[in-house]
C-alpha cells in the first residue's frame, strides 16, 4: 500500500483541491464548465491524438483487451438491469440508468489520468483502446433502451428509432476524445510524424490533460448530493468499486490471460467511479437524477480505497 500511495495521493489531491475551490466564490458555475470545455475539447483530445499517433504503439496493441474489459461489461450491465427490475422494480427507463451507472467507469477524467501516472505511455496504449469504444456502447446502450422504452410508453410517438439511432450515432461522431483518438490512428498511418513546432504545441496540450481533468472532476463534483433512494446508490457503489473490477481481473488474467500491464490498466480502469455521464444523461431525459448524481459523487467519494487496493496489486509494473 505504502508504494502506492505517491501515486494515489497526488491524484486524488488534486480532485480535493478542485472540490475546494469549487466551493468558493473564486471558481463559479460558469468558471467550472469553462475548464470541463477546455478537457474535454482540447486537452483530452490531444493528449488521445499523441498517443494513437505513434505508429509503434498501435503495431504493439492487443485488440483482445476489448473482449477481456467489455464482457464483465456488458454482464454486470445485464445483472444490474435484472436488479433493477425484479428487486427493486423500477420502470424501464430507469432500470437502463441504473445498469449504466454500475458498468459507466469514469475513463477520460480519472482513468487517464492515473493511468498516466503510474504508467507513462505504454499504459496509455491499451487504455486508449478502451476509451475508443467505451462512448459510443455504453452511452449509447442506455439511451436506446431508454427511447425504446419511450416509444412503447407513448412518450417519443414521432420520433422513429431510425431517427433516434441517427442522432445518437452523430453525437458520438462529433465526440471530442473519440474524433482525437481518431484522428491520431489516421495520422499515424500516414507516417508523416510532426514538425517541431507542432509536436511541442500537443505536447503542452497533452501534459496538462491529466491534471486539469482531475481538478475539474474536483470542482464539478460540488453541484452533486447523495440524494435519493440510498439502496440503489449503494447497490450501484458496490456492483461498480468491488464487483466490477474483480469481474474484469478474472476475465483478463484467467480467461484471455493478458499479459500483466493489460491486465493492470483494464483492473484498474474497471475500478474508477460511476462517470459524470450518467448524470448528464440522467439530466438529458429527467429521470433518475439525483440516485446518478448521488452514485457519481460516491463512488468518486470512495474510488480512492479501490484504486488503491487494485494498484496495490500492480505496483510492480508502476513506471520508475
């Protein structure tokens, strides 16, 4: 535990400092969603770009990480969606938040960053293949449900799921973190690599990504309460902290049997709290919010002992 605290802390610390400044006068509403526009259009964008970028990296990634990270995935998503009908018995619509919130890992503003941290770039390959898809199923798999559940209800009547399935798909397209990390493979197969001039400006767009993301996690996090039905958000903490991560280390090490950083950066990244996304898209349609809001700030609340029980783990592979 000791080897990874200098790790954990500074992480964490900086998400403290966020959440402290956020609740002063000197970062308002409006200052916050400044920096979260700033991560999530600029920074995080480019820091995606430079890692798919190099060619090497992507000759040296394993694809099987999709199969070893989305199966528990998709399987704890289905577990928590029977729950959420035969215990807890909620209608359709929330039943796809709840499943989301204990399956949505918070990957661009933590899971990189600590990624980052203790493994430098040769942790950033596999996590960025990760993130490449982690948008586009796990956003999109609720909000379906959740229109077809409308439509059966009577609420979405003029709207065709073709319709719906088009916005959904062009919302994504137009996702910042997925355009970068598109736009990187598609240079890297270039081969044409980077005028000086331009690789020191993505470098100082990619270095402060981590830290700015981790602060504005911070300073968002204010606007939530543990609010709520707190046995779904408990239910949700735990199926999200401890079950999911140990799902996600039996399939990578025993299943497909990934090699020891694989292994570690799916664990972990397994291991980050409920993403700010389950919120927003909680917010999107009106329901279930403050149970989201609740689970996002818990589980960000408690995701510092996960981690860094997991990391423990994996201290062995840490970068020096």
């Amino acid at each position: 535990m000791d080897a990874t605290l200098p790790i954990i802390l500074p992480v964490f610390g900086l998400i403290l400092l966020g959440y402290i400044m956020g609740k002063t006068p000197l970062i308002t509403k409006a200052g916050v969603s400044g920096i979260n526009n700033f991560v999530f259009y600029c920074a995080i964008p480019a820091l995606l770009f430079r890692t798919m970028s190099k060619l090497e990296n992507l000759e040296n990634a394993d694809p099987t990480i999709f199969l070893a990270y989305y199966l528990p995935v998709f399987l704890l998503f289905g577990v928590t969606w029977l729950l959420a009908r035969h215990v807890f018995h909620l209608p359709a619509q929330e039943r796809a938040m709840m499943a989301m919130g204990a399956s949505f890992s918070n990957t661009v503003l933590l899971g990189l960053a600590l990624v980052s941290f203790a493994y430098g770039e040769r942790g950033l390959v596999p996590l960025t293949l990760i993130i490449s898809i982690h948008p586009i199923v796990l956003i999109a798999l609720p909000t379906i449900l959740i229109e077809i559940a409308r439509a059966r209800e009577g609420e979405a009547a003029n709207t065709s799921f073709l319709a719906t399935s088009w916005t959904i798909a062009r919302s994504l397209l137009k996702n910042p973190p997925v355009v970068g990390m598109a736009a990187g493979a598609l240079w890297a197969l270039t081969g044409f690599g980077y005028h000086p001039i331009a690789e020191r400006f993505i470098g100082l767009l990619a270095n402060v990504a981590a830290p700015a993301a981790l602060f504005a996690l911070g300073a968002t996090l204010v606007q939530f309460r543990i609010r709520g039905d707190f046995s779904q958000t408990a239910t949700m903490t735990t199926l999200k902290l401890a079950v999911l991560p140990v799902m996600v280390f039996i399939s990578a090490q025993y299943v497909f049997q990934l090699e020891p950083l694989l292994v570690a950066v799916a664990t972990i990244n397994a291991s980050m709290p409920s993403g700010v996304n389950v919120f927003l898209l909680a917010s999107h349609y009106g329901i279930y919010v403050q149970r989201a809001a609740a689970t996002v700030l818990l589980t960000t609340a408690l995701s510092i002992i996960a981690a860094a029980l997991v990391m423990g783990e994996f201290v062995h592979l840490t970068t020096p």
